[in-house]
C-alpha cells in the first residue's frame, strides 16, 4: 500500500521531489500575490506578464545558440519579457489613457508571437512545449533556492507594508490622499507578479500559470473576511493543490501542468457551489 | 486666517480646448458649510479631484489650507460613493476604518490609539456593533456610514463628503442629517448633492458648478419644502441670471 511513498524517493525520481517541494516552498509567494493579484483585479494584466515570457525565453534560446551569449538563459529571459510586459501594461493602465484591455490583448499576442518567431530561428531541437505546458524535468535545485529568495522577497515588504498594501487594494485612491505611495506599491506588485510567473513556468507552464496564481486566491476569497486570512488560505489551499496535482500527474500517467490545474479548477467550482459569501 | 480653501483663477479641461472648469474664483472659509450642486457632467468631480490635488490646473492656483493640495488634503477627510468600491474585497467594517488613520509619515502599523480613534468614528455613527462585520455584508447605507466614519478617523479640519444620500433609504437619511448636523459644529463640512432637498439642510453657501462656479450665501437659496425650491430657481433667474445655468439645471438631474 505504501509502495507509492517508496517509489517516491527513487534516485531518478529527484525531479518529481523538486516539484514538490517547489509546490510546497512557494505557497507563502503564490498566497500574497495571487491574493493581490485577484482583489486589485490585475490577472489579465498577470496573463499577459506570463505570455509575454515566452518572448523573452525564444530570444534567449536564439541569443545563446545563434550569438553564444552563453549566460543568457531562458529563465533570465523568460524574467525580462514577464516584467517588461507586467510594467508597460501596468503604466499605460496608470495613465489611463489607451483602453487597459487592448493593451493587455496586444502584449499578451506580441509577447507570443515574438517568442516563437525567435524560436523558429533558433537552430537545433528546442522544447517550446515545456514552456507552454510546464516540464518538470527541467527543474533543479536551483529553482528551490530562487523559490526561497523570492518568498523572502515577497514576506518581508509584506510584514512591513500590509496596512499600506490593504489600504491601496482597497481604495487606491484614499490611501492615495492619506499620503501612501500606490503607483510605487502598483509597481512593485507588477514586478513581484512577473517573478512569480517565471518561477512557476516549469512547473505549470506559461498558458497554465495564470491558473495558479488565480485559482487557489480566488477559492479562497470565498471564505475569507480579511486580506491577510484570504493570503494564508490561497498559500496553503496552492500547496495543495500543486502536491496533489504532482502526485496526481505522476501516479496516473498524465502531464503535471494540467493536472494540477485541474484539480484546482475543480475545487474552485465546488467551492463557489458551497460559497459562504453573499454576492449580489 | 487663511481660507480653507482657496481657488484662484482656476481652468481646468481633460482635453486641450474644451474647458471643464473655468475661471473659477472660490474661496470656503473655516466652519462655513457648503453644498456642491450642479448638474451630472458640470464638473463637480473635477472640482473635487482639484481640490484634493488628483488633478492639476491649466491655469491658476489651488491652496488647501493655504498650502499645496497635496500637502493641506492629509487635514481632510473625504467620503467617496460607496458602490465604486470593490463589493467583494475580503475586509471588516473596522478595518476600512482604521485605513483612515494611514499618514504618509506615521509608522507602519497602527497603535492602541489609532484603535480607539476608529472605534470612536464607528459609535459616532451608531455603527460599533457591527464593527467586526465585512464590509461587503453591510447593506448601502452601512457602507456610506462606514466611509464617513472612515472620513472622520482622519481627525479631519474638512470634511469632504461626495453624494452621500445618494444610496440612503429615506428613513437613514434623517439620521444622517442629524449627524451632519452634528458635525458641522467640529468642522468645515462640504457635501456635493444631486439633492436640492439637501441644499435647505442649515449649510452656509450653496456652490453652484457648471463649467464655471458661483457661489451662493444659502440664505438666498434657501427654500421651506423641496418642493419649493423648483420655483426658486424661477426666481433666482430674475435676480441673478448667471444661477440659471448652473443651479436651474441641476433639478433635471
């Protein structure tokens, strides 16, 4: 009966242990900014941050094999194509003065098109749809120790400015005339945003990682009365669903991206089924 | 002692030549109370957003307290309309409160006595027992309430309130007089209203907006019933031609 948990520390198996602790390391992460993603309204603006990646990981991939620009590694890539589209967009929403979600649609397009455009140049065999889809195989231990780094990145301004990170999310415009800085925090949300989607992009890949900052906040929005309650519950509700979904995806022979998905879509539409709040 | 506020020559367009605002000349003075009237699209929420430094003049000058709007607005307290806040924001009565004691220099989290301060706006507007509430429970009412209890945790000099009957039923809308009433003798109180009704509720000055602002002293607006106040406006153009196009308008409205 317990010969899955034997399996699970098989030698070769050292990537589905990286997921997982990967799934568990970046709940603190994924519960801050998939709660400020989903109250400020922004997961559009995060999905067209997440596609946009794939630009910067087709230039890398180009930049490295074509220009052997060695130190250009997808994932730094895939970094400066997620802020830059999470900052133009987020700027030109500030400025209000193009309609938000044009902007978005043309990033998100752009930002994709860009990245197979690189990678259709790029020579010799390139696996885009590990980008797109999540590959697991792709992870090591250096991405623990980045999962590490940014939940510190994430915990600490929290600890320090959640009054202020409440009071914006709440009513930008009132925080704004007590004084507090919104644009400021606007934009380190934004860049905090594009981080995360890179972090996750092995795991659930670009098209899905939406999915995952979004579902496991919104499930908990549900049922939570305070923003820092909402956090703390899409942080343990995410961990959740990213072990269950690895188990899933390992045990049943299926692609780990959408089964983690999955499983967080569906518990999401239960709980809007048992939703507390009333929402009229 | 310097006025509360003070415009001086003001224009103001969104779009380069074609005016929103112009050649306002307002000034309120400390403890006088005022009602902004006009009609939808007159420029009322710019008038708000000038003062309040959202938005900055083409042309002259803007003093909150004889100092730069950005720096007088930590003296106000401003209520916004409660329905273009978010409904569904996971957060409690007192903390939407407590956010009105945020300053820009105070330290990063809120003591003992920002505590008590937001408890003591919560009774004064008969709101304390559903402090603990979310805020998205409460029906419209108790959400304008709790904005203004949010307003007056500023600890405000002015008190800005935008539309604040709008959403009231008819039966919290005395109470809410009486409340205002009751603040107008702490502070400078400026209300905008679609609601001419509000107008005849003891404020000083009527200011009129529609793309230019006058100002009236309410003893020559005033009106018994609200009925009355439609033939007011007949009369008001025999006397002052230039109140016709801002205040006889805003009956439509």
């Amino acid at each position: 009966m317990f010969e899955w948990w034997h399996e699970l520390w098989m030698p070769e198996l050292s990537f589905l242990r990286y997921a997982l602790l990967l799934g568990i390391l970046s709940a603190p992460v994924l519960g801050v900014i998939g709660t400020t993603v989903v109250t400020r309204r922004i997961s559009s603006l995060a999905g067209a941050s997440a596609h946009a990646a794939l630009g910067g990981v087709g230039l890398a991939l180009y930049l490295q094999r074509v220009w052997m620009w060695r130190f250009f590694s997808p994932e730094l890539g895939a970094v400066l194509g997620a802020l830059i589209a999470a900052l133009v967009v987020g700027i030109v929403s500030l400025s209000a003065s193009e309609r938000e979600d044009t902007v978005i649609g043309v990033v998100w397009a752009l930002g994709m098109a860009l990245g197979l455009l690189f990678l259709d140049r790029t020579p010799g065999y390139v696996d885009w749809q590990g980008y797109l889809f999540g590959n697991i195989l792709l992870l090591s231990s250096t991405e623990l120790y980045l999962t590490l780094a940014l939940d510190a990145a994430v915990l600490l301004p929290l600890g320090l400015f959640y009054n202020r990170l409440l009071a914006v999310s709440f009513d930008a415009t009132f925080a704004q005339l007590r004084g507090v800085r919104a644009t400021a925090i606007y934009l380190a949300v934004l860049a905090l945003t594009a981080l995360t989607i890179v972090l996750l992009m092995n795991v659930v890949g670009i098209i899905l990682v939406i999915a995952m900052i979004t579902l496991p906040a919104a499930t908990s929005g549900f049922f939570a009365r305070h923003l820092w309650s909402m956090m703390a519950l899409s942080g343990i509700l995410s961990a959740v669903f990213m072990v269950g979904g690895l188990l899933l995806s390992y045990f049943c022979r299926v692609p780990s991206g959408p089964a983690i998905v999955v499983l967080a879509g569906v518990v999401y539409l239960l709980a809007m089924t048992v939703r507390r709040k009333r929402r009229s | 002692m310097a006025p509360i506020i003070e415009l001086k020559n003001v224009d103001f367009g969104y779009v380069p030549g074609e005016l929103t605002l112009e050649q306002v000349d307002l000034t309120v003075a400390s403890g006088e109370s005022g009602c902004i009237v006009g009609p939808n699209g007159g420029g009322k929420s710019t008038l708000l957003k000038l003062l309040l430094g959202m938005l900055q003049p083409t042309r002259g000058t803007v003093r909150l307290f004889g100092l730069p709007p950005e720096e007088g607005r930590l003296r106000v307290g401003y209520m916004p309309q409660y329905h273009l806040l978010d409904r569904v924001f996971p957060i409690t009565a007192f903390e939407v409160v407590l956010t009105g004691r945020m300053n820009s220099w105070r330290p990063l989290w809120y003591g003992r006595a920002d505590r008590r301060a937001a408890m003591r706006a919560l009774e004064e507007i008969g709101m304390a027992q559903l402090a603990e509430r979310e805020f998205s429970e409460l029906s419209g009412g108790q959400r304008q309430r709790v904005l203004i209890a949010r307003a007056l945790a500023c600890e405000p000099e002015l008190l800005l309130l935008d539309e604040p009957t709008a959403n009231i039923d008819p039966g919290a809308e005395e109470r809410f007089y009486a409340l205002l009433e009751n603040l107008r003798r702490r502070m400078t109180v400026l209300t905008v209203s679609h609601d001419l009704g509000f107008v005849n509720r003891e404020v000083d000055s009527v200011i009129c907006v529609n793309r230019r602002v006058v100002k009236h002293r309410a003893a020559d607006f005033s009106a018994e019933a609200a009925d009355a106040v439609y033939h007011h406006h007949v009369s008001l153009i025999q006397h002052d031609h230039s109140c016709f196009c801002h205040c006889g308008e805003a009956k439509h409205v």
